[in-house]
C-alpha cells in the first residue's frame, strides 16, 4: 500500500481504523465523528495536529514513528484511555496533564521534542523528608 489516505470523514459507521508499516504520506485526513480508536503506526504521515482536529468519540489513539507536530495542547480535551504518540515530533515545555483523565490508563511520549522544564510529578517531591 503506498500513496495517500483517502478521504475518511464520510464514513459514518468506521469506528476502527489501523494502518501499520506502510509507505503512505501525507496528512492525517478528517475523522468521521463517531470514530472510537485509530491506530496509524510507522508511516511517512505528517503534518501539524491541532486542537480540534479529533472528534471527542475517540478513547485510543495510536500515532506512533510517524512525523506528527504539535503541541499536546491538541489532545487535552478528549477522554482517553490510551494515546501513544512516541517517535514523531510533539513539543511541550512542561509536562501535559490535562492530557491524562481518570480513565487514562497507557500514555507514550518517547522520542518527540517534548522538553520538561518543570519538576512535573509535584506528589512525589511534596512528599520528600
């Protein structure tokens, strides 16, 4: 497979979308809203995610070794329990809780831009004697 996604927004009843190791570029194309999970995994993709950009449908999302930017600001205001965004190229300066929810349960940020200024679990230093 190879060339560019199609068009996926029209697609009412796709809940599940994977497509993994594959030679496809481009951007990521708009989601149709009733979406639940979308697993995109070692493809030449690319491109700015902004907030907005996924419906509030979704609770996994899979963008990993792809070429993603952006800040995770894009992800904040969706309830997930699993967001793999490792090896793209995401920026944060400090580290994004409103990212995580109570049904968070898997959260991967590996080898992106993200740069943690801050001493981001506050908890564990509070408790130190």
């Amino acid at each position: 497979l190879s060339g560019e996604l199609p068009p996926l927004k029209d697609l009412i009843s796709l809940r599940k979308f994977t497509v993994h190791n594959v030679s496809i570029q481009g951007t990521l194309p708009e989601l149709p809203l009733g979406i639940e999970m979308i697993s995109i995994q070692e493809t030449k993709l690319g491109g700015v995610i902004r907030p907005g950009t996924f419906p509030s449908s979704l609770y996994s999302i899979d963008l990993g070794f792809n070429a993603f930017q952006g800040d995770l600001s894009a992800f904040e205001k969706l309830s997930l329990v699993y967001l793999d965004l490792s090896s793209n190229n995401f920026t944060s300066s400090e580290f994004p809780w409103g990212v995580l929810q109570q049904t968070t349960t898997q959260l991967k940020l590996s080898d992106n831009a993200i740069r943690l200024e801050t001493d981001f679990l506050p908890l564990a230093s509070s408790n130190r004697r």
